[in-house]
C-alpha cells in the first residue's frame, strides 16, 4: 500500500466513518432520552428543529423581520443610531419609512421657520472627531476610511443653559439636553463605561449617570460631568453589613466631576431591585460596590431609609446638606395618585426634589423578569405630561427638572417628549449601540458577543475604546443638531422653547388631537 493510498484511507475515515459514526450515536441516544419528546421519536428531524430554533432571532433580524418590525428595536431603528454615529450625518433620500396612517406624534411645523443663523446655539470651539467615509459601496465589495473631522457641537446657549438645583451650594449646569442614562460598570465592562466616558467628555455639556453599581475609574476617565446614582441596593455608598455611609458619600461628592445625586427608585424595564449575576461581579467590581466577589447581587425592591414620601424627603435633605449637590429620584409613572402626593407635598411644604427622572415602562434593562419588563409602569409620553401636569396644579413645576428616557433615541422623538414637558432626557440602549452592541439580547449572562455588556477579557477585546468613542461623540452631536433643525423648523430660535402647543397627536383614523386634548383622555382612562 503506499503513502498516497494510506493517505486517502485517513481522510476517508475521517470525513465519513468518523461523522458516520458520530450520528449513528446521537441517533440512539436521542431516540433513548426522556427530556424532549420529538427527538425520541424523529432524532434526525427533531434535531434539525432545535438548530433553526436556535438561531432563529439572527434570521428574523437579519432576513425575515421588515425594516420597521422586530423589537425592541427594528433595523430601521438601529440604523438611526449605527448611521450617525459612524458617519455624522442623518441624512437620507426619496423618502420616509414611517407609516403616515398609523397613530402617532407629530411636531407642529411654522409657516414661516427660523433660518440658520436665527438660531440660538454655541457653535464657536469646533471639536476634533473621526468618522467614516465610504469610497466604494457595492454587492461584492465594500471600502471606506476613517478619516479626521472638525465639527460643530451644537450647545445652548449660556442663556438657554439647564440648571439644576440652583439654590444648591453646588448648582450642575448643563449645556446640552441629552446626556446618558444610568448604565453601570458591571452591567457593562470597564471599555464599554470607557469609551462612552470619552466620547461624552469630549462632546462637552452633557453628562454620564453612573448607574446604581457605584461609580467607577472607568466613569471618571473621559473627563465628563456625572450624576451619581444610588440604588436600593446602596452600592458603593454603603458599610460591611450593607447601611447607608454619608463619610463615603461626602467622598464622592467632592470628586469635581460628580455633579448630581440620583436615588433610584425604579426603572422603567424592572419596578424592583437590580439584579447583576455573580459571574459579573469580578473582585473590582465587588470593591466598588463592596459587595462579596463572584457572588450573585440583588438589591432589595425599595430603599430600606424610607418608606413614604416625607421619610423619603427627609433622606433626600440629608443627602443635599452633606454633598452640596443637587438630589433628585428615578421614578417610574404607576398611577396619578402618586405623582399627585408628591407635587402636593412639595408644595404644602416648601420642600422637593431638584430634578425626578422618568423612566417609561419600554426602557431597557440588563437583567429584569419578562413579566415586569412588558406589564409594569406606564411609557415614558403619558407619564411625562402626567408629572409635569401635577406640578403645574400644585404650582411647583419651576422648582425641579424632568429627565425623560426610554427609547428617545432620534431628534424628532425627543423633541415630542421636550414638548410633553421633559425638560432633560436620558439615553442608554442607543449608546450602548455606538460602541458595538448588536442587540443579541445576552446582556445577563456575561457572554455579549461584541464586548459591551459583559466583564469577559476575552470577549471585551472586540471593543476597541479608541475607535468607538468618536461613534459616540458623533451620535450625540448629531442627534443635538437634528433637534436644532427641527426647532428651526417648528419657528423656534432654540429646542428648549418646545412645549405642548408644538406637539399634535393623530389617531388611528387620522383625527389630530393637541396634547390638552389627549391628557383629558389620559386623566379619564388613569
């Protein structure tokens, strides 16, 4: 037999016999299982059904799924962030891909709109970016570059700047009205947290809202203003055995960047405690939130300080007298009752809240129970005008700031929620996809494929902080400009001017109602 034959046998053996043999196995031993019935009967068939079930979400994403369905987000809606955020531009051709016949929100055009330099904006100190150009786009080859960029960063003006807590020892000022929602270090990885901080600092008048795991190095790198959140869970502000430490919290608080305190209440995604599985919890991020390494975090449903309004307020005093910072609450909108006893307290009173975040029942979490995350809390549009009517009523709406989130990820949609009453608004999940997330929906067990949600070394070497930072800066610069452009648009010299009478609602049978008219449906129906 010589060498050539003797070679061929082997390959033989191992391209049939051994694959042969491998299947004849799983045959029978699939035929012999008690878990899953299919597969006793028809172990061939029935495996190739668990494959297509497994990857199903891919092909609906990728294939099946029309541009404007899959949720929580559609193809569409990820393009609004991915497009801006490499290129810079929003820009697009022949027309939209909205359904004009459905119900929905719509800004309130002028006859007679402000043209670009009747605006009022700050565009004077360009900022250094990179983004992409595309040379050469076609079936079988794609090119395109990374190039140098100066732009434009699109603040307030000094006039139409946001304060926060003026009559703190420390008001926080914000020149911009998008900044981050709470995403903690843990949920994501130290590149992830990394790469964002950059691209915020460098987009300038805005902030990055630590989230509840305490803040980190990798908050603090870029150099961007901070709101600190402070879950039930006390992390990173509390003792040994788990009480709240105002000598640790006085800490922080004299750290320059940390601008805010923020108690969560909350979250739209999770009306409960936040949950971070042990194989998160690495011995740094058991250090920053004095937590056990490795072991499984829960935060109780509640702060155990308070327990209703006046104790809360009390606490929330407290907090204010020891940092000098303002202090508001993330919220999630139930019932008008509640939003009722807290405006009227304020009032009765004199005391408050410096800004209360709402966060609507479709935001994002990184671990929550499906129950709560698609039947709990109201959406962000009703419990805004909700709020910010009961401050009205009980005259106390000029004493504290609005931050809207949930899905407000492109110019016309936060300028819907500016309208409704926000005064601020959060983003997360879209700037969770501007340093790579591609929605694979892995975020609690550690294992997301592209390094964002995940405390992996090996799986964070996909994220290369250098380059997704820009997509970050890009993004929020472009979605701030996008908002001037439709305030221009709306005859308004600048975004901050939108209120109610610029927002109309169409229902389902083309019949425009203005937001009076739809929050009188809404008190009925709450």
């Amino acid at each position: 037999m010589t060498g050539l034959t003797v070679a061929l046998t082997v390959i033989l053996v191992l391209l049939v016999i051994v694959p042969l043999a491998f299947f004849v196995y799983l045959y029978f031993y699939d035929a012999r299982q008690a878990q899953h019935a299919v597969l006793r009967n028809y172990p061939v068939l029935g495996k190739v059904r668990y494959i297509l079930e497994k990857i199903g979400p891919e092909m609906r994403q990728y294939l099946f799924d029309h541009d404007t369905e899959g949720k929580p987000f559609s193809r569409t809606d990820y393009q609004h962030v991915v497009l801006p955020a490499k290129y810079q531009t929003s820009m697009i051709s022949f027309g939209s891909k909205r359904d004009f016949d459905k119900e929905g929100y719509f800004i309130r055009n002028a006859m007679f709109p402000k043209q670009r330099e009747e605006i009022r904006v700050d565009n004077t100190e360009l900022i250094a970016t990179k983004k992409y150009v595309i040379d050469e786009d076609d079936l079988f080859k794609r090119k395109e570059r990374l190039v140098d960029a100066k732009v434009k960063p699109w603040l307030l003006t000094e006039e139409d700047a946001v304060t926060i807590g003026p009559n703190c020892r420390h008001p926080f000022t914000v020149r911009g009205l998008i900044g981050m929602s709470g995403m903690s270090y843990g949920a994501l990885g130290n590149r992830a947290i990394t790469a964002l901080s950059a691209g915020l600092g460098m987009a300038g008048g805005t902030w990055m809202n630590t989230g509840e795991g305490g803040l980190s190095p990798y908050h603090l790198k870029g150099g961007v203003d901070l709101i600190l959140q402070i879950g039930p869970g006390l992390f990173g502000v509390r003792t040994k055995d788990g009480r709240f430490d105002f000598e640790e919290l006085k800490k922080k608080a004299e750290i320059p960047q940390v601008k805010a305190i923020e108690l969560k209440l909350a979250q739209g995604a999770k009306a409960r405690g936040g949950h971070l599985e042990g194989s998160k919890v690495t011995p740094e991020i058991a250090e920053i939130r004095k937590l056990e390494p490795w072991k499984t975090a829960d935060s109780p449903n509640r702060f155990r300080e308070f327990h209703d309004i006046p104790s809360m307020f009390d606490f929330i005093s407290k907090i204010r007298d020891v940092s000098g910072l303002p202090v508001g609450i993330k919220m999630v909108v139930g019932n008008e009752a509640d939003v009722e006893s807290l405006a009227a307290y304020m009032k009765s009173t004199g005391e408050g809240l410096d800004f209360i975040t709402v966060d609507g029942a479709e935001g994002g979490t990184g671990a929550t129970y499906q129950e709560l995350a698609d039947g709990v809390g109201l959406p962000v549009k009703p419990a805004v005008m909700i709020l910010h009517k009961a401050l009205l009523r009980h005259g106390v709406r000029d004493r504290v700031k609005i931050i809207a989130s949930g899905k407000l990820f492109t110019p016309d949609r936060i300028a819907v929620i500016l309208g409704m009453g926000a005064d601020l608004v959060n983003i997360a999940r879209a700037f969770m996809m501007t340093v790579g997330c591609i929605m694979a929906q892995r975020c609690h067990t550690n294992t997301c494929p592209v390094g964002v949600a995940t405390t992996d070394p090996k799986l964070q070497k996909a994220l290369v902080v250098e380059e997704k930072q820009y997509r970050v800066l890009n993004y929020l610069l472009t979605l701030r400009e996008g908002l001037f452009t439709i305030a221009a648009a709306a005859g308004l010299a600048s975004p901050t001017e939108f209120n109610e009478k610029h927002v109309a609602y169409q229902d389902d049978k083309g019949r425009i109602y203005t937001l009076d008219q739809l929050y009188v449906t809404l008190r009925a129906t709450s």
